[in-house]
C-alpha cells in the first residue's frame, strides 16, 4: 500500500472555502495529512499516510496581511499549515467541538467575498483577453495564415473556457457565501 | 464589533480579546482567529481603535477618543432599546 497520496488541482475543484476545509478534514480523517502547503499546492499536493487525525482546517485570504496576522492565529492555537499565494490554511486539531476562525455570519462573508473578489479580477481580467482575440481575428482574418487562424481559434477557445471556468467559481462562491 | 470595542477600552491583544469577551457574555460569544483579525483591522482603518505596543509579538490595541463617542452612543441606544421594550412580554 502506498503511504502518499497526490492530488491534483484541488483548489481548482474545490472552490468554495468550506468546501476545500471540509475536503482536507475528511482526507485527515482518513490518516492523509499534508505537511505542508506550498505555492504550487494548489496545482500538485502530496498527502502523507498517518494516523486519523480530527483536524479542522481553515482557508483564508489576505492580499496584504499586516505583520500580526500569522501571530493572531498562533495565539489561538491554529497551526500554519503553509499558503498558496495569498492564501492561508490553517488548522487545529480537535476531539469534541469543532473549532471555528469565523465565529460570525458577517465575517464568514466577508472571508468569502475576498475569495470571490480575488476570481473576480482573473474573470475579468480572461473575458478582456478573450475579447481582445476575437476582436483581433475578426479584424486580421484575411490576412492570417491557416496555421495562424488555427493558433488563434485554440487561444480563443482556451480563453473562452477558462473565462466560462472562473464565471462558474464566482458564482458557486456567490451561492455558497454564508458557510 | 460592539464587544471588541467595548473590551478594549483596556489595552488587550487578540486573544485577550476573545477571553474578554467570552468572560462578559458567560460564555456565550466565543470569537474566532479570523473573526478577530477582520475586526481588529476594519476598527483600526476607521479610526476607532489604535495600536499601542507590542509584547512578545503580540500587538496591543486599545480604544481612541473616536472610538470611546462611538461606543459611548451605542451603549445609550442599547439604554433606550432596553428601557422601551422593557414592559414588553
């Protein structure tokens, strides 16, 4: 039996924070457990085969975090388990009553409109560029090689679909924006 | 955000905070890491808190002259709510 375990693109399935936090709980549950988070984690994560473990994990974001950040959650007793660009996970293991970071509905939303926000510049940023590119095949069409034509058309549908791809998570994180 | 303002008008940290606040409501509110930090942040941009030192890597907040009028109102609007709705069964 293989003692890791990798997955792929979590963040990316896993877009609403309680969902991610849940995931990972589950996967701890089951005695895989990461040591740490990384930048590219969000791509490629490599779990560890431990025993159970009742961890409640919490996922944060902070563009700019102010240097007591890290301490506030320290003095709670919440590890850092790493960060992915700018967010954070943390967790804290537990035996009976689940720990919470958001102890409000007003600061659970507000945790969720920074996530959402955050795609909200990318979804903006892809319907711009896929804009762009029809645009600019439309304009440049007759003068573009068959070879070139096909180039753009694959952009295009690449930028059409992550654009369509980052809509969904704005929108799933909209719905899902009091938990 | 009420009882954040209200237990700092000692000087406290996060975590004091939360023990504060957990203490003058028996327990009732118990406030989060993230609950906290958003607060301790959104109350310093307005003004109505400030840090004061740092021990240990713990930073200090304490209320300001803005901070004490605010609150200073919402306790007489809470005076008010309680004494229209004190008859009240």
């Amino acid at each position: 039996m293989s003692h890791t375990r990798t997955e792929w693109f979590s963040t990316f399935r896993y877009v609403v924070p309680a969902d991610f936090e849940n995931w990972m709980e589950k996967l701890a549950a089951d005695g895989w457990n990461v040591d740490k988070i990384g930048q590219w984690s969000s791509i490629r994560m490599v779990f560890r085969k431990t025993e159970p473990k009742q961890y409640r994990y919490i996922f944060d974001i902070h563009t700019s975090t102010k240097r007591d950040y890290l301490e506030t959650y320290r003095q709670f007793d919440w590890e850092f388990v790493g960060q992915m660009a700018s967010c954070f996970i943390w967790r804290k293991e537990y035996t009976t009553v689940r720990p919470e970071s958001f102890t409000d509905l007003e600061s659970v939303e507000k945790r969720n409109r920074n996530v959402m926000n955050a795609v909200l510049v990318s979804f903006i940023l892809f319907v711009v560029i896929t804009i762009v590119m029809i645009a600019a095949a439309l304009l440049s069409s007759s003068r573009m090689s068959s070879e070139e034509t096909l180039q753009m058309i694959l952009f295009i549908a690449f930028a059409g679909l992550f654009s369509t791809y980052l809509g969904w998570v704005v929108w799933k994180i909209f719905r899902n924006r009091e938990r | 955000m009420f009882f954040i303002l209200f237990a700092l008008r000692e000087e406290k940290h996060g975590y004091g905070i939360m023990q504060d606040v957990e203490k003058i409501t028996s327990g009732r509110i118990k406030l989060g890491a993230g609950t906290v930090y958003q607060s301790l942040s959104k109350l310093e941009s307005d003004g109505l808190i400030q840090p004061t030192q740092e021990i240990e890597r713990k930073k200090q907040y304490q209320i300001t002259k803005i901070g004490e009028k605010i609150l200073s109102e919402e306790i007489d609007r809470i005076r008010e709510l309680f004494r229209i709705t004190e008859d009240f069964k």
